[in-house]
C-alpha cells in the first residue's frame, strides 16, 4: 500500500477499536528506514524495535516530555521526516475528511495499533521480515501474489488510478463497521503475520512478540484474539477481491 492508504486504513482501524484516530499518522512511521539504504524495510519494520520507535515519534510530535535519546537513530530519522510526514498526514485529511490527524495523538495504545498496521498490511506489498532477529522468515499474502501474478500486481496496483479506486473503495466498505479490543486487535495482527510466514515460524516466537509488545503497552492480560482474528481475516480478504476488481476494471 502507498503512504496515502496506510494512513487511511491505519484510521479506519483506530476507529473500528475506539482508540484516538489522529494517531493514524504513525502508521508512517516504518517508512523512517528508507535511510539508509541497508535499512530499508528492515530496521523500521521489526516488531522488537516497535517501542523505542514509537516513544521516540510521540516525543517528536506530541510530546516533548517524553524522554527520549536525541542521538539515537529513531531520533534523527523521525526528526528528518516530520515535515514530510505532516505533508503526508495533510493529504491524507482529505481523503479522510478529518483534519484533525495533522494533530497526532499521544495516546500510546492508539499510536502502537496505528504502527503495528503498516507491517501488517504491508504483507501485501511485499514479504515483511517482522520477527527479526528470533526469526529471519518472512510473512507476505504468498497465496495472492500466486494467483494475481506478483511483478503485474507490482507493475499495475500503484498506478494513481488504480490505487485511489482501492482506496475509496475500501475506506467506505462496511468492513470496518465492528468493534474491536485494541490490544487483542494488536494480538490478532501478529498472530496472522506469523501465520503467513514462509517457512512457518514457531508459536514461542510469535507469542513472545505479542508480549513483549503488549508489555511496552502496560498489559500483562491476554483475552481470547477470536473475534479480532476473524475481522483481520475477513479484512484481508476483502482487500484481496478489491484489488481483483481493481485490476481488471483497469
């Protein structure tokens, strides 16, 4: 997904869970691993780095209390990118028709679900190495990029046209008309990243993810993802007809 959708799903997402939707924004935030170029969709993209990342970005742009390492790398990299991501966040209000996510929130569950959403939905893009460094397998839709024919789905789905379709389309969908537990929704991601993972990575090493994340988020309680694991499947397969129907009305 480009820049524009990750913020608008990362919105529909904060909103189908309760939380504060003007931390859509730091769903961009894997995006700081572009530079440099030996970091690029790794460093930014593992679920180990997720806290110091996110702390770091809630200093940036919310909260300057927040104690952060001004000569760490999230630092530098966040720093650099604010202007870019509030550019980002400024087109993306149009599409949302809110405008209050140029204000992003320091709500730290909201910004965790908001990050968590780019690898997540990421597994379409491309094959996303979250588990790193306990596991080097990568999580991606390897099923749909069988089928759709991964250099067409690269060469056509980003075309503007095509992808603003998708994106109308699937930020209006009925969907999202659920509620969901944003740390079970949290859970549920991670387990469905591991469940797409090729070769399969083992269960100790996913449920250490979810609790090492939960635990940066204050809970020590888990409930039961069922309900948030079937929306996260019915949502990827939505997203995987909408980009048929995409396609081929192109």
């Amino acid at each position: 997904m480009d820049h524009l959708t990750h913020i608008g799903m990362a919105y529909k997402l904060l909103e189908s869970c309760g939380c504060d939707k003007t931390a859509a924004l730091y769903s961009l935030l894997p995006a700081i691993d572009r530079e440099p170029a030996h970091f690029h969709r790794v460093y930014a993209h593992i679920i180990s780095n997720f806290p110091k990342i996110l702390t770091t970005a809630i200093h940036v742009f919310s909260d300057n209390n927040v104690p952060v390492d001004e000569n760490s790398y999230e630092y530098k990299r966040i720093s650099g990118d604010k202007k870019y991501f509030l550019r980002l966040t400024g087109e993306a209000s149009s599409i949302i028709n809110d405008k209050t996510i140029s204000d992003p929130s320091s709500a730290k569950v909201s910004g965790a679900v908001a990050l968590l959403s780019h690898i997540y939905f990421d597994t379409f893009n491309n094959p996303v190495q979250a588990f790193l460094p306990e596991s080097v397998y990568s999580s991606g839709q390897w099923e749909f990029w069988k089928n759709v024919g991964y250099l067409t789905f690269r060469s056509k789905f980003y075309r503007e046209d095509v992808i603003q379709t998708f994106r109308e389309r699937l930020l209006n969908d009925k969907i999202w008309n659920t509620k969901a537990d944003p740390y079970t929704l949290v859970k549920a991601m991670i387990i469905r990243m591991g469940d797409l993972s090729q070769p399969g990575i083992g269960y100790e090493i996913i449920d250490w993810k979810i609790r090492e994340y939960l635990r940066f988020l204050g809970l020590d309680e888990y409930k039961r993802p069922d309900r948030e694991l079937q929306f996260c499947k019915n949502l990827e397969k939505k997203i995987e007809s909408l980009i048929y129907e995409c396609l081929e009305s192109k």
